[in-house]
C-alpha cells in the first residue's frame, strides 16, 4: 500500500512539526511521519510542564490539513522518492514530491565502569520515563554529562519531587562562562535558563566533573565522581548521564546527503546536496529549539515553493553566537576516554567489551570480528561512543548505513516496490484534503 505526497516531512519534533505546518499553509499535500504515538519529539514530550511555545505550535499542527503517520517507522528507500515505513505488522509506502527530514537527535553514551548496571540511564531517557508515569519523588538522583539538557533534566525531576543531590559538567567553568554570556543575546534562552536553575536550586552544581564508575551489586547503589584529581562517591537512586546530542543522520546517509563534520550540509534555504531533498533541525548544527523551529519554517516554505518568504525568513537566522558556544562548551574532554576499562561492555546490544575492540583500526573492521554495532540498535550507541574512544572517522560509521537503517519484519523488507507512489485512493499531489487526516 501507498501514499502519495507533494511534501512529505519525517520527524515530529519541533523543526518537523514547524517545516509541516508551514507547508500545509501554502496549501500543498504534506505527510508528517514520526515513530513516536505522539508529536513534539525528545524535547517536547507530552506531559505537564510543557513550555508555551510547545502548546502553541502543537496547536497550530492539530489544525492543519496534513496527513499525520505516527507511530510509522522508516527503515529503507527501494526507490528514488519513495521512503518504505513499517507499524506494527503493516508496512507502506511513502511517495514524494519533496522530501523534508528533520531526524533530530539523541543522547551521545560514553561507556565506564558500571554503566550497564539497572538504574543508570540516559539523562534525557529517565526524563522521558518520568513523564511517562515512573514514580521519582524522594528519590536521590545524580545528572551528569555535558550540554543544556542536564540542567532542563534536573529541573524536571526536582519538580516531580526528587531529590538532585548534583549536577556535574564536563566542561570546564572556563568553557561554561562564554555560553553564560552568550544566552544575553538569547533572552528565552536566558530566562528559560534562570527558570531551570531556580527549579533546581537544591543540586549542587558541578563543572569540570563526571562519573568514572557506577557501585552496586545488583543495580546502582552510589557513583564515583571525578573533579581535578579529587574521587568521591555518592549515594544515589538514579544516574542520569548523556554527553550531550548526536544528530540522526542514518535515514540523511541512506540517501545520499553530504555530510561534514557530522551534520548535514544545507543551504540557507535547508537544501541538501540531494535534489528535492530538504534538511532541518539538530541534523544541520545542534543549535535549540528557536533554530530548529526556525529552520523547519524555512524547509517548509522553500519546499512549497515560496522561496521569497523562506529567504524572509532564513535572514532571521542567527547561528554563531549561542550556537558557536554551545559547541565549543560541549567538547568532550580526552579523560572521558579512558575510563573504561577491558572488561568494560561498549557495545549493550551484542555485549562486546572495551577490550575487544582496542585491536581493531577502524569501525567496519570492528563489526566484522565482534558484530559491534550489529544488534538491535545498529551502532547508534556504540558508534559514536566508538567515534571517541578509538578516533574512528564519523564517516566510517555512516558509510556503513544500509537498509533497514531500523530492525523491520522480513515481510516488510520483501515488499515489491512495483505498486509504489500510487495513491489508493487518496488525493493526488497537489490537492487538498481541507483537514487532517491520521494513519491508524
């Protein structure tokens, strides 16, 4: 089965529900595709607390005359223009005139000593749990990693009553001190900032500081915090800990989109090298939710084809101050890279360890000898850990992208793609429906 659109938008965080909106404005056909049961992405999870800008935009989406896919997942394009999803046991076809994707980002996971054990978690992935009914209150909680989404994490948690007993950053107060000054040019930032760390007043606050082992038999009992050369260990329920985002670039790779530096290339319109192709959000520069919001304003319009108001728009573009800082703060320090030790697991899903993998001269050498990287998660923890820990090129892990970018039925990966980009049905590019339509 099929579907047919001028513009199809994959991701439902903040940049894809803006680049959907927009497109659906100018009165194209647009599909908006995201595995998640729900818009708003990693950053704007349903639940209480939702910033204003949030409810807005989620508002401006239920309103619009698209095509919601939620739930649906792509794992492979059989063919120019057509992006192949699977839900549950029923798979699709997704056809396009323009392609928008705005993939987001996930939490970057260095390995250390203990950090397999029960009740050590992503920072943003306990936030997540948490939203989604996992009782915290009274419970002591350590945050730990590098880049703004530990403080907006702590915040959360201590509002649903548990206890932050500390904050620790990486990065040392010399690098903190410029992004600090770099939020007086942003004053949502800076306020949304000022908001967290009220929230959070009763954590203490580490920089230049990070886990270097986890302690406990069963599940995690206390960590061991390193700061200069002084060891501690503190009692704690939960570890929360990412070092900072890593941009989604699979399904990017998968079609041929030129990426340096570990984000994708796009123009100021959000073009990528792939003709019809379009790019917004964390994949082209981490930079916040206002850049990303931005940016899938400006995909949407030039993906239309009002290119004057995207151009309009894109002038509003502010990306090297906060941004500029942001990256230079959250540059991992080499200590990070010898914590673990032989035995220490890197790769979760196939249980390889740090030693086994020290031998190996690259990422493709590796997951030949010990399948790193070839479990559930198709390396999107282990590669980039990987990346840092070794000095494997971040262009070794993408060239090794293939179809399915996700696990997906066999029957799915068989489907013929003769049938494909026909609409069933449905209206045809460049109509209408007049109002929203869900895929269930």
């Amino acid at each position: 089965m099929s579907e047919h659109f001028d513009i199809l938008v994959v991701g439902a965080g903040p940049a894809g529900i803006a680049a959907a909106v927009s497109a659906a404005a100018a009165g194209k056909r647009v599909g908006l595709a995201d595995d998640n049961p729900a818009p708003g992405g990693q950053i704007w999870r349903s639940g209480t607390f939702q910033p204003a800008a949030a409810r807005r935009w989620l508002a401006r989406l239920n309103a619009a005359p698209l095509v919601r896919l939620q739930g649906w997942r792509i794992f492979d394009s059989p063919q120019r223009g057509t992006l192949r999803a699977e839900r549950n046991s029923d798979c699709r076809d997704l056809c396009y005139e323009q392609l928008i994707l705005a993939t987001g980002a996930r939490e970057r996971f260095l390995p250390f000593p203990g950090w397999t054990l029960p009740n050590v978690m992503g920072a943003g992935g306990l936030d997540a749990m948490v939203r989604g009914g996992l009782p915290i209150a009274g419970k002591r909680v350590v945050v730990a990693g590098t880049g703004p989404l530990l403080l907006a994490v702590a915040a959360h948690l201590a509002r649903r009553g548990a206890k932050v007993v500390a904050v620790c950053e990486q990065a040392p107060l010399r690098r903190i001190v410029p992004l600090t000054a770099a939020l007086l040019g942003e004053p949502a930032k800076l306020l949304q900032g000022i908001a967290y760390g009220v929230a959070a007043r009763g954590a203490r606050f580490f920089t230049g500081c990070w886990p270097i082992a986890v302690n406990g038999r069963e599940k995690l009992e206390s960590v061991t915090l390193q700061r200069n050369r002084k060891h501690w260990d503190v009692g704690c329920d939960y570890l929360a800990c990412g070092f900072h985002l890593v941009p989604n670039l699979e399904l990017p790779a998968l079609l041929g989109c030129r990426i340096e530096n570990g984000f994708v290339v796009a123009d100021d319109l959000q073009r990528t090298s792939v003709a019809d192709v379009f790019c917004a959000g964390e994949p082209t520069g981490i930079g916040g939710v206002e850049l990303a919001l931005l940016e899938g304003q400006v995909a949407g319009l030039a993906a239309a084809g009002r290119t004057a108001e995207a151009e309009k728009l894109a002038r509003r573009r502010k990306r090297q101050g906060f941004v500029h800082a942001l990256r230079t703060a959250s540059v991992l320090d080499p200590q990070l890279g010898k914590l673990a030790s032989d035995t220490t697991i890197v790769c979760r899903c196939e249980d390889v360890p740090f030693a086994a993998l020290r031998e190996h001269a690259n990422w493709r050498d590796a997951k030949l000898h010990t399948r790193c990287g070839m479990g559930p998660c198709q390396g999107r923890i282990c590669g980039t850990a990987a990346e840092f820990l070794f000095g494997w090129s971040a262009a070794s892990v993408q060239s090794s992208i293939r179809p399915p970018v996700f696990p997906a039925l066999v029957s799915s990966l068989g489907a013929s793609a003769k049938e494909t980009c026909q609409s069933d049905g449905l209206p045809s590019a460049g109509a209408s429906t007049g109002s929203q339509k869900e895929i269930l």
